[in-house]
C-alpha cells in the first residue's frame, strides 16, 4: 500500500481566537494537510467537494480546523453523544501511542454537537466503544458560511475549530502530559457526507453516503488504525 501521509504539527507562540472561521492569525503558520479523499483509496472517485484541515499546538492544547466545501449545510441532531454519523459531520480519530487500542473519536456537526467516546480496540477485534467520554475541558467553534437549513440558496461551507487539553488526552497516551517534538501520534480525520433531497422546501436525507478521509483506509472501515496517517510534532 502507498506510504502513510504525514502531518507536521508546529507549535504555536499565541492561542487562536475559537469562533470557528480558522481566519484567527494564529493560523496562519498552520499547513493545510492534502485534500481528503475516499475512504476506499485507490481508483475510488474524488470527492464532489473538498475538505482539508490545520492543526499546531500549544503548552496546553492541540488545536485542530476543519474547513469543509458544502453548498447544502443542513443537520438536524442536537442530542450529545448519539450516533453523529447519521447526517453529515466532521470526525477526528487520535491513538497517541499508536498500539490501535484505547483511542479517541471525536464527532462533531453543523450544529455543534458533539460525541466523544474511547474505542478500546478496533470493533471488527471485538473492540467495544465507551460513550461518553467526555474531556471537560474541550473547546470547540463551528462556523457556517452561508445559511443553516435554508434549501432556497446556496452556501459555501461550514468550518470546525477544536481545542483538545493535553491534560486530557494523557489518559490515552500512557499518562504523558504531552508530547515532546520529534513524537509521533497515529490520527485520522473524516467528513460523512449524505446524499439528500428538497420536500415541502426542507431538507429530507437519503439513503447513500460518503466517507472523506485525510488518510485512505482501502476499505469502508474507519477504525483500521494501522491506515491512519501520522502526526509528528
């Protein structure tokens, strides 16, 4: 199979401003990882629209931006940690120590909504998810450039920013506080896109979906941790 992709995650000397938008100057420094793709790699189809995101980090968070093209932004599921994946969102996978067990998903849709759960290994190994896992100190901002909900125009997208507490994320990574440079975590990142239809002037949603990934799994199977990418700080 083709090489992993790597991401370098730089350090950052300010804190962004989270309203979701990724324009903070913080950013700026920040690289755009390459374009997701098909879960399914290979010849599969390019994606109808794109998504890519940024990350660098801090004393005290990793901080992670999601942009995603989509000229329909609609979601509907307001309840916290329920199954996400059941309309369109933006998903980050992390396993720190990269042992493909005791790893993190993050969830997260137009409307904010969140799910957090700890896979204790990959599912198809009898892994069993842990929900919720909530890390209280998480921030997040979503912001939606164009109009929530509204079939009758078009939008340009919508836009996720994320700040994950090392003090946290150390329960994953053997008690670590955080990462020293030169350390490499295993990530993953993904957007669910599905197919819908306009009724009665709403959103209705279909049948069929799409998983967009930073790093192909060559099979529709998410929790392949051995496929994701690395991040390298």
């Amino acid at each position: 199979m083709p090489e992993l992709p790597r991401y370098k995650c730089l350090r950052t000397t300010a804190a962004p401003k989270l309203d979701g938008t990724l324009t903070d100057p913080a950013w700026d420094n920040a690289p755009w990882t390459s374009d997701f793709v098909d879960i399914r790699g290979g010849d599969s189809p390019s994606p109808r629209f794109r998504t890519r995101a940024k990350l660098m980090y801090d004393d005290d968070f990793l901080y992670v931006g999601g942009q995603l093209e989509e000229p329909h932004v609609w979601s509907t599921m307001t309840e916290r940690n329920t199954y996400l994946f059941e309309e369109n969102n933006f998903e980050l996978f992390l396993d720190p120590d990269g042992d493909g067990e005791n790893y993190y998903e993050l969830e997260i849709n137009p409307l904010s909504t969140l799910w957090e759960l700890t896979l204790t290994k990959p599912y198809d190994e009898g892994g069993v998810a842990v929900s919720p896992t909530n890390l209280p100190g998480l921030r997040t901002a979503v912001h939606i450039d164009g109009t929530l909900n509204d079939p009758t125009d078009s939008d340009t997208g919508w836009s996720v920013e994320l700040a994950l507490p090392w003090s946290e994320l150390a329960q994953f990574n053997q008690g670590k506080p955080r990462p020293a440079a030169g350390d490499e975590w295993r990530m993953n990142l993904m957007r669910i896109e599905w197919n819908h239809e306009i009724v009665d002037n709403e959103y209705r949603k279909g049948d069929d979906q799409d998983f967009w990934v930073w790093s192909p799994q060559y099979a529709v199977n998410m929790h392949k941790p051995s496929q994701w990418g690395v991040l390298e700080f």
